[in-house]
C-alpha cells in the first residue's frame, strides 16, 4: 500500500538547518497494523504528517496504492486525504462547537455524502463504539476515553483504507488506553491498515510490526509474533 | 456543509458572549452611521435631478470683470428668458422664477402665513412637479390663477379638491386656485406653499423690475435635445449687451442644472466645485467609520484564532481545501453582518428624527423601494466581506500539523498587522477629536467677532398690508406710546444682505473699477437706532437737518477705498441721484460673520426704499411690556395682518447654523469613532491579559508589583496610540487648514489643539484597557500558574 524510497525533509531555521527525515525507506502492506517508535526529535511525528499528506516531503518518492503522491499539490492530497485516511489525535482534537454526532458527521460532509445515508452510517459507527447514547453531547461533556472513542468513530465513518494514529492513548488512562488499543485492532481485523507512532511499549505489541527511527531512518524493524 | 457552517457560526457567537457583543454591537454602530450617511448622501445627489427633462434644464448665469476678477452670479435680468425664447430657435422653454416671499393668504375668514413665488407658465412644463388636479397647460396661464401644494390645500382649506375656489392674497389680490401640486419632495429649490404666475409681480409693483441692469432673478432654460451647449453658450454670450446698448458689460452663459446644485461655486470665472466637497467629505468619513467598526472585527477575530485553530486544522486534516475554509470564515461574517446590519438598521431608524433635525433634512428610510433593499443587502455583504477577508485569509492558513500536535504559537494580542489596524483607527478618531475642537474655536471666534452694532432689544417688522401706507404713523406711535427709543424705516432688515450694486461713483474713482457696495435705503434716525459707532460726522436726520433728504453714511471699508482725506461731505453718484456723506460708521456684520466686511452705503429717504421697521426697544421698560405696546399699534394699523416681530439677536444666530450643525456632526463621529475603537480595544486587551495569565503569573512570583504589571499592559497599547496621535497631527491639520480657507474671517490653529486632541485619546484609552490589565495584575499568581 504504502513505499516510501530515501525521503527526505529538512526543518530550517535562520541559522540551522535540522534533518528531520534523512533517506528513508519503508514499505508497509495493505492490512498490516505499523507501530513507530523512537525518542523524541526522531522524525516519527514528521513521518507521520507525510504519510497523511498534512506535510510534503523535501525529497525521495511516496508511492501510495502505486501512485507518486510526494509532489500532489493541496487540491489533490486533500482529496486523497478525505477518501482514504483517518486521523486519530493524542489531544482528540474534537471541534468544541460540534456535538458528538456533528463531529462524527463532519468527514461524511466534505465527501458529500447526502444527510440520510450520513445520520445512517454516523449512527453505525456510533453504535460499534458505544458512544450512541452520548451522540447529542458536547465533547467537553465526555471523559477522555470517550472522547478518544468519538475521534476514533471520526477516523472510520468515512471507511478509510489507511487510519494514521498519533500517540492515541497518550492522554488517555491505562484501562481508557487499553480500550482504544482494542478498538483499533478490531479495525485492523476487519482490514484497515494501520499505523500507529507511540511512545508505549505495550501499545505497540498490539501491532505486527514495530518500525524504531533514530535521527531520521530506520535503525530496526521487528516483527511481532 | 452550509447547515454545518451555520452551526458552528452561532454555537461559536454564543460560546463567547462578550466577544460576540463587542464585535456586532460595534460593527452595528458602525453599520448605523454609514447607513444614515448615505441616506444623506443620497438624497444631495438626488437633488433636483429627478426632474424627467434635467438633461435639457439649464439656469442662466451672468459673468463679469470686477477688479480683474472674473465673477459669476446666477441672478439674472428679468426680459433675458422672454428674450432668449424668442430670439433662439434650441430654447424649448424659457422659465423665470423670483425668490421666496412670505404673504398672507385668506379663504373664507381663515388666514395663512404662506411662501411662495412666481414664475413663467412653462414651469410645469418644464419641471416634474406633477399636479393633484388642474391643468399643466392652464393652471399658470392666467393672471389671476394660482398653484398650490396638496399640503398647503389641506391646511388652508381642509381639503385638496381645491381647483376653482377663490382666495385672497394679502388682503389685496383675488385669485382662484388653478391647480394643487402633488407635495414636493424634500431635495428640490423649489420648495413653496403656492406658485403664482409672473404677471402678480407686475400687479404688485407694475412694469418696473423689466430692466437689463436689474439682476434680481433667475432664468431657467430648456434646450431641445442635442443643442451643443458650446456653440449655444457662444452665440447668446452678449445678449444683454446687446440689448442694453452697451451699457451693462456682463456676459450670460447656461449652466446644467443637474450639476448646480452639488457643483455650482466659482471662483474668478473658473468652477470650484461647491456642496460635492461636502458630500465628498462626509462619504469619506462614512468609510472610515464603517473601516474602524470592521477593524474590530479583524482584531478579534484574529486575536481569537487559536480558539479556532484546532477546528481549522480537523478540517484540513477530513480533506477540507483552504478556499472551503475561507468561505465558512467568509459566511460567518457575512452572518455577523447581517445581525449588526439588522440591528444597524433599527439603531439607524430610531436616531433619524434626531438626525433629520440636527442636519435639517426629511430623511426617511424607504423599506419598500427595491433600490433600498437591494442596497441594504450589498451593503451587509460586503460589510461581511471586508470585515471578513482578512480573518477568514489568517485563520485558514494555520497549518494543520502545527495546531493538531498543539504545537500552534498563541499569539500576543498586539503583533504587527493588529497594531497596524489599532493606529488606523485612533489616527481616524484623534483627527475627528482635533477637527471638533477646531471647528468649535472657529464658531466661538465668529460669534465673539464685534459685529458693529447692538443686537439686544432690537426687533423688525417686514412690510405687509397697510404699513407702508401708514410707516410714519406708525413710528410716531411706536415712539410715544414708550415701546421704543428710536425707530429707522429702511429698505431691509439687518440680517439679511438683500441687496448690492456697483452703479457707486466718487471724484476721484478710478476709471473702469467696478467695485460692488452693498446698500440700503432709510428714512432716517438708521446710525440711532442700530447704535453704531460712528467715526465721523452723524446719523440721518431729515428732521433736524432738511438736505438730508439725500444725505447717506458710508462705513469704514467705503470710506478707505473712496480714499477721501475728509469722506464727510463729498458727494456720491448712486441710482441717478447726488448723495452727500454725512457719516461714516464702523462696519456691521450684514452678510455672514466668517467673512470680510464689504464696502456699505446708506442712502437717505430720496431712495424711498421702504420695506422695513426696525425698532429699539426701551432699554427702561420691561421687554414683554414694550413688545405688547409694539404689537397694538401694528394691531392699530395694519389690521388684517398678523404681527410679526423678529428679534435681530436670535436671527443672527442662525449666521452659524451650518457651521455649528458641522461642528455637531464631527463631535457625533468623533464619539463614534472612539467608542468603536475603544470597544475594539477593550476586546483585545481582555484577549492579551488571557493569553498572557502565566507571563504574569511568573513575573509576579518573581517580584513584580500589580503596579509594575498594569504598566506593562498599558504601555503595550499605549504605544500604538502614541503613534496614531503623531500620524493625526498633520492629517487634522490640513484638513482643518483648508477647511478654515472657506472663511475670510477664521482663527487660527493652535498647538495646544492637537496636545488635547492625542491627550484626550490616549486618556480615552488607557482607561478602557487599564480595567483588563488591573484585572490581570491582581489575579493570584498561584491560580494562573497552576492552570498551565
């Protein structure tokens, strides 16, 4: 699905010039669930971005489903963005205005999906999380877990083939963590690639694969068993 | 996605009540003045240009040397129209028209003060002042027929089906009403009760006035379609020459009507321009207030954005483009608009009779005219959009993995485009500040001038009826019942400048000079009764002195430019007549007091202008009582008539009507101008001390006082304001400047005017930010430190 050859990326300031992402390789198959690891400054979030296309890369190549996606301008990442990936925040990044359900809704809206079909499969989603009977809620009205269950429902309404998650249980308790770990391998059963940057050792033995970055490239990959 | 959008935008006004009142509250004062303006604009640009033929209506105007000054005046010769129509095939109509005049109108036993004014039968035809009832070709067609308006009608007579009945005008003059006038709009120079037709001057005063010297009314003229202007101006250029076999020297030439209103000043033969400056000047000012309520909506929107950030950055993550997100942020204030453009609406409908009132005008909001709504409408979008644009462009451009990581910089309330917008507004309300003081120092200079004579206690009554027949009589009485200590008949009041001439010759004049006197006629006792200062010789006194029959006083500017060693007892050629100076008096303010004194010339009672009684009250007796001795002997008689005193003080008053409506009007915008951006101000001084609480917080613990820390703040804001009073001082300053230039008699502009005007503001402001910064100050640090 994914196969990225000697990228790059540079974050400049006036006097230093830092290599953030240096000749890196990686190739991740449809359906497997990636864990990134690293200590801070490695490269994992920047990696991340670039594989969510919030970010473009200085050079190398990104292949996504076969196709160069490493120099698509804004029109086309977002397009592919909305139709094929799914984020998942450490801080949730729910929109305090919007209830549970409007958060949930809000990708559907931008792939125009009509307003049955999208109350049909927000309320899905909603039940496969059980968070339906907090749907008219406001976020700041759920707890932590909760809220990582809306952002999580968020990521998947839309049916995407790739979920991107950023340190999901970082702001979560060990019981709420384990929960969201759980949800996001049932995913991945039911065939979603995922990937997945994490600081937790046990989180990332729910995946198959961990990647460790050090400065910007691959030091080891280990296959879980 | 439009659903979605509104959402947002109201749950986000609601989340944040104080902020959303300061930014619809501001932008509706805002959106009120403008939409008062340009009501007013409006209705200038509109003025008499609704008429169906104004292409083709032209007024006639006279040019001529004086003194190497080429200057042009609309009064115009009385046979010129006649002349014109009958002498040039282009000329459709050819319309003449007097000025006002106040008479008195009897039907049935009722009587009515009314206004109005005569004028050639093709009136009708060639203005749009559609009839009620009556006949456009008739009405006017007769002598004895009179026009008058459908409010007039129903004053006088109860109702408008009118045509036919027969009135009495001053007692004296049968006529039977022609036609009744739909009722005028507002914006015309034709407002009148009635329109009576030419010939009622020459039954009034016979064929006298008909004299190419005689300039004394205006000329209108309608040119078939596609006259070239040019070539027309040419070919009547010397009619009056002509026809006063060479003995006048002015020059006529037609003028587009439709422009003579908002264009119509000239100087030294060249146009000026005229009233367009003043709606130019207030349209700029309607602008910038609307710019400053908008700018508060561009600080606190942005000053606000992190609390959108994280939503910007959601979106763009779901696939949202950057345009999408410039129109939601677009569409929100777009929506904020409208709620302050209705509100806008209401605080504008209700500040309009007071508005109508300080400007003098009948302003109203026409709510079913599809022109207004459509206005109203473009005029909330694009309020929203120039409010919006920069907002909408700032916050869209946060970059999503910068806000999602939380990694976005909060940024400090008074960063460089903000500042930039914060100077604008206070370099706008600092220049209203200083143009209000001005202004108000030029009003109190022109009323402290020395007009000349004495004001207090002195009253005129207006020729009407029988007084002429009884002025003698009169003034005897006056003078023995005690009402009053002197008595002058002269042939205007001392208010209104009524008449000029430059037919004034001396020994020693030089030859060619055409120099304007303006003049006045009386019967005597003049210097008396007005209290002048007399510099030379004495009053007019035919009793005393039986040569004073043609005796005259001159006043002090005459008296430098005749250049006489001894100006009492030369001799004047005025009107045919040899007049001998008797006295020269201290100029007095006829025409307005902000300009320069004119040369003046009384004649004495050979003139036999009357048309006046002006009378002093005695200073010994109480004023009620004298007016009451006043009113009885004018009841004696002049019986028909009401009695109509006027008080020369409170007339003179309203010399400064306009210049003090100006000066109301800059104080209001200044007001304006200050609360919205203080309003603005308040906002992001709350917003800097929020996203400061732990700077402070640590510079507490650290050892600052509150003192220490309210001084931070202000100063911050202070700065900004600091620089608006530098930009303001010169911008005040040649605003002021020329706007003193219109007045030959101006005061001058003083530093301490502009110390005031930056001192003020900067008050102003510390004020409404040292509330936010105290509060800062005083919170505990322990709370603000804990809550990071």
């Amino acid at each position: 699905m994914i196969k990225i050859t000697n990228l790059e990326k540079f974050y400049r300031t006036e006097e230093v010039e830092t290599v953030a992402l240096n000749k890196l390789n990686l190739e991740i198959n449809t359906g497997e669930f990636v864990a990134i690891m690293g200590p801070s400054g490695c490269g994992k979030s920047t990696l991340l971005n670039i594989l969510g296309l919030l970010d473009d890369p200085d050079g190398g190549s990104y292949l996504f489903n076969g196709t160069e996606v490493a120099h698509f301008n804004e029109r086309k990442r977002a397009d592919l963005r909305k139709h094929n990936i799914g984020f998942v925040f450490q801080s949730f990044n729910l929109i305090d205005e919007l209830t549970v359900f409007e958060n949930v809704e809000l990708p559907l809206i931008y792939t125009g999906v009509n307003s049955a079909d999208r109350k049909q499969r927000v309320e899905e989603v909603l039940t496969k999380m059980q968070i339906m009977h907090r749907r008219n809620h406001y976020p700041q009205q759920l707890s932590g877990g909760q809220q990582q269950r809306v952002a999580i429902a968020r990521a998947v309404v839309n049916k995407p083939k790739l979920i991107l998650a950023d340190e999901p249980t970082g702001n979560l308790d060990s019981s709420n963590g384990n929960e969201v770990m759980e949800l996001l391998t049932d995913l991945n059963e039911q065939g979603t690639t995922i990937i997945m940057v994490t600081h937790s050792e046990h989180d990332a033995r729910y995946s198959h694969r961990i990647v460790r970055l050090l400065d910007g490239h691959t030091v080891v990959e280990n296959i879980m068993m | 996605m439009f659903k979605n959008y509104l959402t947002i935008a109201f749950r986000s006004l609601k989340s944040n009540l104080g902020f959303s009142f300061i930014n619809i509250f501001g932008l509706a004062m805002g959106m009120a003045a403008t939409i008062l303006i340009a009501l007013w604009v409006n209705n200038e640009v509109g003025y008499d240009r609704f008429h169906q033929n104004v292409n083709q209506i032209y007024v006639a105007f006279n040019k001529s040397l004086f003194e190497g000054e080429m200057r042009i005046w609309r009064s115009t010769p009385s046979p010129l129209g006649p002349a014109l129509k009958q002498e040039f095939p282009e000329v459709k109509y050819a319309v003449r028209v007097d000025y006002l005049a106040k008479h008195l109108t009897e039907y049935q036993g009722k009587k009515l003060q009314a206004n109005g004014y005569n004028a050639d039968p093709d009136f009708f035809r060639m203005f749009s002042f559609p009839l009620l009832s009556g006949n456009i070709g008739s009405c006017l067609a007769s002598n004895d027929h009179l026009v008058i308006t459908e409010n007039f009608a129903r004053k006088l007579f109860g109702n408008t089906n009118v045509v036919g009945k027969l009135i009495k005008l001053d007692n004296k003059y049968d006529f039977m009403i022609g036609g009744v006038l739909k009722d005028m709009p507002a914006n015309t120079r034709f407002t009148a009760d009635f329109i009576a037709p030419w010939a009622f001057l020459q039954r009034q005063y016979g064929p006298d006035r008909l004299q190419w010297g005689n300039n004394s009314i205006r000329t209108y003229v309608q040119l078939l379609p596609n006259t070239n202007l040019e070539n027309f101006n040419h070919k009547i250029s010397d009619i009056t020459i002509r026809h006063s076999n060479n003995e006048e020297d002015n020059r006529v030439f037609l003028y587009p009507m439709k422009d003579y209103y908002l264009q119509g000043v000239f100087k030294d033969g060249k146009l000026e321009g005229g009233r367009i400056e003043i709606v130019r000047l207030f349209t700029v000012v309607a602008c910038f207030i609307l710019l400053i309520a908008c700018i508060n909506f561009m600080n606190l929107s942005t000053a606000r954005g992190d609390k959108r950030a994280k939503e910007v950055g959601v979106r763009k993550a779901i696939g949202a483009l950057k345009q999408a997100l410039v129109g939601q942020f677009l569409l929100e204030s777009v929506l904020i608009a409208a709620m302050a453009g209705a509100l806008g609406l209401l605080a504008a409908q209700l500040a309009l009779p007071y508005f109508n009132r300080l400007i003098q005008t009948q302003l109203a909001m026409p709510y079913t005219n599809g022109w207004f709504i459509a206005g109203v409408i473009g005029f909330i979008l694009i309020t929203g959009l120039l409010a919006g644009c920069y907002p909408a462009l700032y916050l869209s451009s946060f970059k999503a993995v910068a806000v999602l990581k939380g990694a976005h910089r909060k940024v400090s309330a008074l960063i460089t485009p903000r500042k930039v917008l914060v100077v604008t507004q206070f370099t706008f309300a600092v220049v209203m500040i200083i143009s209000t003081i001005i202004i108000r120092r030029q009003i109190q200079y022109a009323q402290d001038r020395d007009n000349g004579f004495e004001q207090g206690s002195l009253v005129y009554v207006p020729f009407s009826g029988d007084i002429d027949k009884n002025k003698q009589l009169i003034k005897a009485d006056l003078l023995n019942t005690g009402a009053a200590s002197a008595v002058s008949i002269t042939s205007a009041d001392m208010i209104v400048a009524q008449s000029n001439s430059w037919d004034v010759n001396w020994q020693g004049k030089p030859a060619g000079t055409k120099i304007t006197f303006d003049r006045m006629a009386t019967l005597g006792d003049f210097g008396k009764t007005m209290k002048l200062k007399f510099i030379s010789g004495r009053d007019i006194d035919p009793q005393t002195y039986p040569t004073d029959s043609t005796a005259c006083l001159i006043n002090e500017s005459a008296a430098r430019i005749m250049n006489f060693k001894q100006a009492v007892g030369q001799l004047i050629d005025h009107e045919g007549l040899k007049w001998h100076i008797v006295g020269v008096f201290k100029d007095f303010v006829w025409r307005s007091p902000f300009e320069a004194m004119n040369p003046m010339l009384i004649a004495g009672p050979k003139m036999d202008w009357n048309d006046c009684i002006n009378i002093r009250l005695d200073p010994s007796q109480p004023i009620s009582a004298s007016l009451q001795k006043a009113e009885a002997v004018f009841k004696k008689y002049n019986p028909a008539f009401p009695v109509t005193l006027s008080f020369v003080d409170q007339e003179y008053q309203r010399k400064f009507a306009e210049q003090q409506r100006t000066g109301k009007l800059a104080g209001i915008f200044a007001v304006l101008t200050i609360l919205i951006s203080c309003l603005g101000l308040f906002g992001l001084a709350a917003y800097m001390a929020a996203s400061r609480t732990k700077e402070i917080g640590v510079r507490k613990v650290l050892g600052a006082s509150v003192a220490n820390v309210t001084a931070m703040i202000s100063k911050e804001f202070l700065k900004p304001i600091l620089l608006s009073v530098v930009l303001a001082t010169p911008i005040a300053w040649i605003v002021m400047y020329r706007w003193l230039q219109n007045y030959s008699y101006r005061t001058q502009i003083e530093w301490w005017v502009f110390v005031t005007g930056g001192l003020t503001a900067m008050m102003i402001a510390l004020l409404t930010v040292s509330y936010q910064s105290v509060k800062a100050a005083v919170a505990n640090p322990v709370k603000s430190l804990r809550s990071e």
